[in-house]
C-alpha cells in the first residue's frame, strides 16, 4: 500500500448523476493532485492543491469541482459527466519539489 | 509544453532476461527524473529516481541511465520475472524554484514477460 487510499474504486454513473470521488493519504504530505487516465493517453494532470489550496487547474471542464478541506482528504466532484470522461481517476500526493508521488489505486469510471 | 516519450509502446522477454526500457524528453532544464510501474488495477509504483546532477542510479535489480546530452532516460531490469510484467512510465519534474512536484508523465511502455 502507498498510504494513498481512493473511493469508491468502481462507479458507474449516467450523464445526469451527481457524485463524487474521494481521496485520503496517510503520508503527511503538503500537496495533493488529481490525474485522468484514459486508455493509450499520457496521464493528464486535472488539479493540484497545495496547502490547501488549488494552485493549478489544468483547463479541466467545469463538470470536474475539486475540493480540498485539508492536507490529508481530496474530493473531486462530478455532474452532468459525458461518455469520454470515462477513465481511472488517480489522486496522489507529495512533500516539496522534485519529490515523488505516490498514488493511489484509482476509481474507475464509467459514464454511460 | 514540454513532451516526455517513450520510443516503444511494447517490449516483450523472456524470463531471466535484462529489459530496457527507454524515455526520452524535451525540456533540457527537468532536473529530476522518475520511472514508475504500473501494474493491472492499481495507481502508479514508484521505482526509482534519479537528478540531473547524476548519470546512473542502482536499486535492486534495476539501473535508471540519464544521457543529459541527447535528453535520453533509460530504466533496465535485471533477470527479469514474470511479476514485472506492467507498464512503465517515465516522468520528468521541471519545476525550478517550485513548492511542488509537478510531474509530466509519458506515455508508457507495456513490458511482457513471458517464460
């Protein structure tokens, strides 16, 4: 295990649901991110919270609303999602610059 | 932006074999490397890292190579087994002077193993 536990890990939802992901890490670190992976893609940063606070946002469409409401938990909200935001949501987190990641499992989701 | 790539999307070996798996970027100023595996299911492993300031790094069983001068990374696995089989990813942080560790990420190489 990374300490960077997700939930839920599956979720299928239509384009009309309201839901949200869930991200805690155990590390102690200071930043948090959100990463997409879509199939044969490069992982997309989506977001990142420093100390708390969203310090970049990656031109992600408004359907996608983090929420950060401390160092240790991470949500990202999703409503009205279109069939391509089907992907494996990975948060992660780190300590200070040039620091690895560590990741955690992903929520796989499926937008139908 | 910057890019970071990897020249083969799949590499296939034997068991027992070395693996070489090759990265390469484009933003001379990334000062700090790092590979990651990624099995089947799960989020992103780190494997070992390495900074610009450096040319090889050992772990167990694995070498990361960085050639500075043709911007060119390489992650080679000793006796390789079937457990690592996954997809390996490079990525670079380029963020000078910065609090976080933003990471480009490449595209990934699908490493088999077969017996």
């Amino acid at each position: 295990e990374t300490g960077v536990t997700q939930t839920p890990r599956h979720l299928v939802m239509g384009m009309t649901n309201k839901k949200s992901l869930k991200c805690e890490q155990h590390l102690g670190h200071n930043a948090m991110y959100w990463y997409k992976q879509s199939a044969k893609k490069p992982l997309e940063l989506m977001f990142v919270y420093s100390l708390e606070e969203r310090v970049e946002n990656n031109s992600v469409p408004s359907r996608f609303s983090p929420e950060c409401p401390n160092s240790s938990h991470l949500f990202l909200h999703l409503h009205t999602l279109q069939p391509e935001d089907s992907a494996l949501y990975l948060c992660a987190s780190s300590q200070g610059a040039g620091s690895e990641q560590f990741f955690g499992p992903g929520t796989r989701l499926t937008v139908l | 932006g910057e890019s970071v790539g990897l020249h083969l999307p799949t590499l296939s070996v034997q068991e027992g074999d070395n693996s070489i798996i090759n990265c390469a970027y484009s933003n001379s100023a990334s000062d700090y490397f790092i590979w990651y595996k990624q099995e089947s299911g799960k989020g992103p492993q780190f494997i070992i890292d390495i900074r610009s300031n450096m040319d090889k790094r050992q772990g167990q069983r694995v070498t990361v190579l960085l050639n500075k001068t043709v911007k060119h990374l390489s992650l080679q696995i000793a006796a390789t087994q079937p457990g690592d089989s996954a997809v390996y990813f490079c990525a670079e942080n380029s963020d000078r002077g910065s609090t976080l560790g933003r990471l480009y990420f490449g595209r990934g190489t699908q490493l088999t193993v077969w017996p």
